[in-house]
C-alpha cells in the first residue's frame, strides 16, 4: 500500500529523528529475535538425523523408542542416554541455548542460583533454570502481552471517546463521570482481589487489565472528536449531505488517530509495567511462566546472586527505553505543527 | 528629502537557515523615514514587509535569521552592530511596535493598568504614584471610555477596538521617535478601523513622532501616508510619495494592486421568481441550561430576519463581527436550530429536510470563509472535489466521475493536474477555488458564500470575485454573499441586507443602500469604508 504524501512526510520526519529510528529498528530487531526463541533456545534440538532420517523435535513430538530407547514417552534430548543413543547412528543440531524456558539445569556443580557460565551464560535461577532463556521467552511474553492489551484497549477507548466527543451534550456528561470514577479505582489492589478468586492465566489477566486500561486514550480522543465537530471541513461533509458514519468515519477518525497514535507507546510501557509489577508481587502470570517480573522478584530475593537482579533490569530498562523514544519519535512525526510547515 | 531622515535602511537583506539551506525573504531594500512622517510599506502575503519592519527592532528569531547584507540608521548609530542591552533599550522606548492582533499581543493574567505600567517601569524610574497617574492620562488620551474605572479590566473585557487601544497606549508610553504599525487594523471592524486610524493621526500630530506602517490595505495607505514603498516576493519594486504613486504608478504590479474590484454586472433576464425565502428568523442559544435541560440564560443571534433572494441574483448580507450573518447563513443550510421559516422554491425546508435530509443539498451548497480549515488536508484535491457527487451520484463509473471532476476543474480555473496534489501543497486562492468546485459539482441553484474572499490578498480577491460573476451568469446562479467588506458586497450583490447584533437593520437593492441609505448605522458603515 502507498502512503499518502502526508504520511511520507511524518516518515520522513520519524527517520530523521536518529535515537527514535534506531531505537525502532533494534525494537524490531530484539522482538522479531524473541518471535522466534523457539529456534534460538530450547531443550529440544533443531534437527536430529538419526539412521538416514530427519527428524524435527520442535515441530513434532517423538517417542524415544525411535531412537532407540525404551519407554513410549516423548524423547528427552537432554537426556545422557537418549543423547548417547542418537549420536552412535547420526548426529543432531542443537540451538545456540540449549535451554527452554522451563528446562531445569541438573548438571550443575553449583548450588542454584548459580553463576554465569559458559553453559549458562548468564547463570541460573533459584530453579536451575537458564536466565538467558527466560529473559527471551519473557520479553516475548511481555511485548506481545502489552500489545493486545493496547490493540484492545485501544480499540474500546477509542470507541467510547469518538462517542463522547460525537454526540456530546447529556451522554457525554454521564460517561465521561463514569469514566472518571472508573479511573481512580486503584487497579493494584482491584486486580491483586480479583486474581485471588481467578485462577489467572494469560487470558485472564489480559481481560481483567483491558477492564481497566481502556480509559488511557478516552479523554483525548473525545476532544479531538469535540474539535473536529466545529473543524470547516467536517461542516462542508455535512453540508454535502454526508451521511454521519461517513463523516465520522472519513473526517474525524483520522484526526483522532494521530492523538491515539501518539499515546499508543506510552500506553503498551505502561502495560508492559503492569503485567511486570504484577508478576513481581507474585499475582500475575501462574507460576513457572517466563517473565520479567518474576525474575526480579528472585533478583530481590537473592541479593547474592547479582546476575538475577542485573540483566532483569537491563532487559526492562532497555524495553521501556526503546519504546519512549519510539514514541517520542511518533509523536514528532505527528506534530501538525511541523506538518504544517510544508 | 529636505530633512535628514530618521530613520535610514540601507540595502536590508533577510534570510533564514531552513533545513540546511538559506532561504532569502528579503532582497537588499533600502527606504528611509523623515521627522514626523507617515510611510507605509505595501505588499501582499509573502511580501516580506512584516519581515523588514521587524528586524528594525531586531525581532527575529535571531541566529536562525540573519542580515547577509544592509544598515539599519537610526540617527548616527547602526541597529544591526548595537549590543542587544541597547537595542532592548530602544524597544518601547525610542523605538516601539503595534501588532495586528491585539487579543493575542496582551497578556490575558494582567489588567492592562499593570501592562502599560510595565513598560514605564523599564524606562522611566519614577514612583508607583506618578507612574499610575500617568497610565491613566494616556488611557484618557486614546480615548479608552471612563479611564478610571477600566485602570483594573483584564484584556478580556474589552472590546478589539479598546485593546488596540490599549496596545497604543503601551506603544506611545515613552514617547517614541518611530512608531511601527504593522497591520493595526486588520482584525477590527470597519468603524473601529476608522477610529483608530484617526487616533493615530491625531496621536502623531500631538506628539509628532514618525510612523511606519505595514499594510495590506491599499485604503488606508493612500489616506494617511505620505510616502509608499511597494514590496513583492522581498524586493522594494516602486517607492515615491503616495500621491504619485497612486495617480500613476510605473510597474505592473502596482498597477495590479491598485486595480479596483470588477464592476458590478446587470443582469441579463431579470427573473422575478423568489428561489429562497426567510420569514421572521430567530436563532437562539442558550448560554445555561440547567439539569434537565430548561434554558436559565439565552442569547438571541438572529433576530426576527425577513429576507429573500430572486433567481440569478445575489443577495449581500454585511455586518460586522457579531452580528449573526454567519448564523443566518447556518440557518438557511439546516446547521443550525431555528424559529421562522426559511422556503426553498415555496417549500418548507425544515419539512423537506426531516423527510430526506441529503437530497435537497444538491439545491444549496456553502462556500467558506478559511481556505486552509475547510478542505480535509488527509485527502487529495480529487477526492475532496468528488465526494459530494459521489453521494448524490452513486455508481457511475470511475471514468464518469473522472470527466466530472476534469470538467469542474476547469470551470474554476484550475489545471487538471491539480486532482492529484493535497491541500497542503496549493495556494489560498487555488484551496478557494476547489472549495467552489466542491460546492459546484453538485449543479446547486443557491451558493452559501460565507466571506470566500477575506482570508485572501487583493490581486487574488478579485480573481475569485470575477469568477464568482462568471459563474453566476453562465449557469443563473443565485449567490447569498456574507461580508464584512462593503467593497466586495458592491461588486457582487443585487440586493444588500445589513444586519447589526442580530437585527436586520436595512435592506433594499444595491444602488439604494449604497447612494441613499436611510439608517445611521448603514451611513456609519458606509463612511467608515470610505475614510480609510
């Protein structure tokens, strides 16, 4: 699809903010590396050849009778004897870290959490489990999770505040106090009760934050919705006999995106700070998932074992700052006052 | 020149840094004023005549502007070498400026007692009690109404005229030398123009300081000037006294400045059949409501307004700001809550607009004062123009619509290369024109043309004026023209309407209001367009 020409000029603009568009390429870069941590670190390797046959672990699970083992479970290649077995009729390629997220190191000569290795490159956790693995896993966990929860929340604030701001008069009075009333409930401590009678998971968690998180683009929206009502150009629409969904839809939508769009990174920060916050209080995600959070809390927890607390605050520290300057740059890009200058 | 001027600019050059390159506004000009004399510089947008007079005051947006070449001489010292300690001495001192809009040259958090005080604390070391007395006798000499009382008002509280009288005050406090006047009139209405206008005059006889004064407006520099320099796209192009200038003036362009608007046209049938008909309009507002939507507090902007307009004809409605013709304009497009009846072709258009509210916009189509807000700046000129007709028009083929919008463009005299190109990228006159084509496209009997020719410069303006007659005689056009500007309504209009704080003050045909009107207002009107 082509950009319209305004579209190429805020391009334009972004590319010539240097921090923001490097900022944007090393995000996609790291995210687009988190998409594939399958690939990147798992206990399964990437292929076995085993008696002039290919076999894809990840892809399919294999009983370990096909390699000539005993019992009809799913080959553990982590497994000493299984690996034996492989190796004496072919080969197998292992990913750069041989861990999952949830893989248990047993043939560590530490004491769990142990130090970085050169096995574990950067040490294990209080469960033996690899810290590099879990920051990948968690980061695509984080990314992706604070991305629904923008999309959707988004979505929904951008609805209620184009009504608002359309239709004005008594239905905007009322929604903007519930909205209002909404918003000082103090999320922490609504969604530390509710998860205590939801077993949370993933979706849940996802459902219950978008309760909470819709009201973030309300406000602007609806007062770009109010502008654009008395804007010359949405008059001349009616004049012309434009029926209103074209209206809103032509006319006043995509004045309200540039304000939603430019909020929309500093909306999925604040989602990813939540679901983290969460996860370090112990009420976010079930136990054993790769997150961020999570790993903070034992980075708390042991202070002994520095390597913990630092790369899960690197890893967040580098996320957030990505993001804000992102969005910085979006929001020059957006500037209708340098759009105005051409 | 007999005396030695005041002030002297020598080969004045101007340019910006923009994006890596240098962007000259203006071109090594050169004009100089005496003791106690009125020049006034002239040109169009884009000119550079606001630029020149600021970097007499070195107001620029200095190092991002610079001067490549030129002196500014006030008496023996050069203003572009002076340290900024001395220049900011100058300002408001020797020195001082008044800018075109005085809502947003006053701060809206002080009363305007501390504003003119300000500038005597900066200069003047004298006592807060003479300091007070002295704001208030130079409140009393730009003739601000009961001085005393209004030492306290915020600029909110007054009217334009008064806080361009404010401005004045501030400007004259320490009895400048030189007095820049750029654009002071622009925003006001004619009859507040006219007063300032002679307050300033009477203010330079007492004083008898020089002014500069920046203009657009070829009325007033011929009445008060006696020296015009004539800038274009940053170069001086003709300089002399005014007289001479305007009795004969040698270069092309000032000629086409001085050009009049186009004569009025006759009409060619005279059709007497009414096409819109308004019988005792009120629109009111309400300014409080309570709860459950009783009206505690209302503000009537159009009162009682009976009025019609014949086929082929264009109505004129003039008034100045606040007067409710652009209410009474909403009113007749259904934008707007109205009591009375508004009739098109003898039917009633509230009725036909409740049955099908997007047929009957074929009939009637606006045109709007701000070229830059009324074309959507996401869309390109082509769409812009087809929407209407592909509402009206569903289901032609893309062809169809393309031999349309070819068609319309070259009825308002744009190329069609323009379909392509985004309102960003065009003109003010050219973003008018699409904005007709918009409107016209449609084949409407009736245009709303709410002030289409203010925002634009006068070589423009009567471009667009001719265009609107053409148009009117080819297709028997009925024009319902919205104005502050008495000279436009006369060229374009039939039949005037003046209307005053809601009320319709008086109408009658153009020749009637014009050569004999009969209410006071209508001759304030008419006297102060001709005074300037």
């Amino acid at each position: 699809m082509a950009l319209s020409p305004l579209n190429q000029y805020r391009w334009k603009i972004f590319k010539k903010n240097k921090r923001s568009f490097l900022s944007l390429r090393f995000f996609l870069v790291l995210f687009g590396l988190s998409l594939m941590a399958n690939f990147i670190a798992n206990d399964k390797p990437l292929f076995v050849h085993y008696d002039d046959q290919f076999y894809f672990p990840i892809f399919k699970n294999y009983p370990e009778t096909i390699f000539g083992g005993d019992l009809e479970i799913t080959a553990d290649y982590r497994d000493n004897y299984i690996k034996e077995k492989i190796e004496k009729k072919g080969w197998m390629i292992w990913p750069p870290i041989p861990y999952n997220y949830d893989t248990v190191n047993y043939n560590l000569d530490k004491p769990v959490p142990s130090s970085p290795t050169t096995d574990n490159w950067l040490g294990t956790d209080d469960q033996g489990r690899d810290v590099l693995a879990r920051l990948i896993y968690g980061f695509r966990l984080s990314v992706l999770f604070g991305l629904t929860l923008t999309i959707i929340a988004g979505f929904l604030g951008v609805m209620i505040g184009g009504f608002q701001g359309y239709f004005g008069g008594k239905f905007d009075l009322i929604t903007q106090r519930i909205t209002e009333v909404w918003m000082s409930l103090p999320l922490l401590y609504m969604i530390i009760i509710l998860t205590s009678f939801i077993k949370a998971s993933f979706w849940w968690l996802l459902i219950i934050l978008v309760f909470f998180k819709w009201t973030a683009l309300v406000f602007v929206v609806r007062a770009e919705f109010l502008k654009a009502r008395n804007l010359e150009y949405v008059k001349a629409a009616q004049a012309l006999g434009a029926p209103r969904r074209l209206i809103l839809w032509r006319h006043m939508l995509p004045n309200a995106m540039v304000a939603a769009l430019t909020m929309l990174p500093f909306v999925l920060n604040g989602a990813i700070t939540t679901l983290t916050s969460l996860d370090f209080l112990g009420f976010g995600l079930p136990p054993g998932s790769a997150s961020l959070g999570e790993l903070l809390s034992q980075g708390r927890n042991n202070i002994h074992a520095p390597w913990l607390g630092i790369s899960g605050f690197v890893a967040l520290a580098l996320l957030m700052s990505l993001l804000t300057f992102i969005g910085e740059g979006i929001r020059d890009a957006f500037d209708s006052r340098k759009i105005r200058k051409i | 020149m007999k005396q030695q001027p005041m002030l002297n600019v020598q080969n004045l050059s101007v340019a910006f840094h923009h994006k890596g390159k240098v962007n000259t506004v203006v071109n090594n000009i050169s004009f100089s004023i005496a003791p106690g004399e009125t020049t006034a510089i002239v040109g169009e947008s884009g000119s550079g005549k606001s630029v020149s007079a600021l970097s007499i005051l070195k107001l620029l947006p200095y190092p991002k502007a610079f001067h490549p070449t030129g002196h500014i001489f006030f008496g023996e010292k050069d203003l572009l070498t002076m340290a900024d300690e001395d220049i900011r001495q100058l300002r408001g001192g020797d020195i001082s400026m008044i800018f075109q809009e005085p809502l947003t040259s006053l701060n809206p958090l002080h009363t305007i007692e501390k504003q003119i005080s300000e500038i005597l604390f900066f200069h003047e070391k004298k006592t807060s009690k003479e300091i007070k007395k002295y704001t208030l006798e130079l409140l009393e000499k730009v003739k601000i109404r009961d001085a005393s009382k209004r030492l306290g008002a915020y600029p909110y509280e007054l009217s334009g005229g008064e806080r361009q009288r404010v401005m004045i005050a501030m400007a004259i406090a320490n009895k400048p030398k030189l007095l820049i006047a750029d654009e002071p009139t622009t925003a006001l209405d004619v009859t507040v123009q006219a007063e300032i206008i002679k307050l300033l005059m009477q203010l330079q006889k007492d004083m008898g300081m020089s002014i500069l004064l920046i203009s657009h407006d070829l009325r007033l520099v011929k009445s008060v000037a006696q020296n015009t320099y004539v800038m274009k796209d940053g170069h001086m192009i003709e300089s002399g006294l005014t007289e001479n200038i305007f009795k004969n003036p040698k270069k092309f362009y000032t000629k086409e400045l001085m050009k009049p608007l186009p004569k009025p046209r006759s009409l060619k049938e005279k059709s007497n059949k009414i096409i819109l008909n308004l019988e005792s309009v009120r629109v009111t507002f309400s300014l409080k409501k309570s709860f459950f939507g009783k009206v505690l507090d209302s503000y009537t902007a159009v009162n009682n307004v009976s009025v019609s307009l014949k086929e082929g004809h264009t109505l004129g409605i003039v008034g100045e700001s606040g007067s409710g013709k652009t209410t009474l304009g909403l009113s007749m497009l259904q934008m707007i809550q109205y009591q009375g009846l508004i009739s098109l072709e003898g039917k009633d258009l509230k009725k036909i607009n409740k049955k099908n509210p997007r047929a009957w916009r074929t009939s009637m189509q606006p045109v709007w004062q701000d070229p830059y807000g009324s074309l959507n700046p996401r869309m390109g000129i082509g769409e812009i123009i087809l929407e209407g007709i592909k509402i009206h028009k569903k289901g032609l083929k893309a062809q169809e619509y393309k031999s349309l919008l070819e068609e319309i463009l070259d009825e308002v005299q744009l190329s069609s290369s323009m379909q392509q190109r985004y309102p960003h990228e065009l003109s003010g006159g050219q973003r008018q024109r699409v904005a007709l084509a918009r409107a016209l496209i449609l084949k409407p009997k009736i245009l709303i043309l709410d002030e289409p020719t203010s925002a634009l410069d006068h070589t423009i303006q009567r471009q667009i004026v001719k265009l609107l007659q053409d148009l009117q005689e080819k297709y028997n056009l009925s024009y319902v023209f919205i104005s502050h500007d008495l000279a436009v309504i006369r060229a374009l209009s039939h039949n005037v309407l003046v209307m005053k704080e809601g009320y319709a003050v008086e109408q009658g045909t153009v020749q009637a209001i014009y050569d004999n009107p009969q209410e006071t207002y209508t001759k304030q009107l008419l006297k102060a367009s001709k005074v300037i």
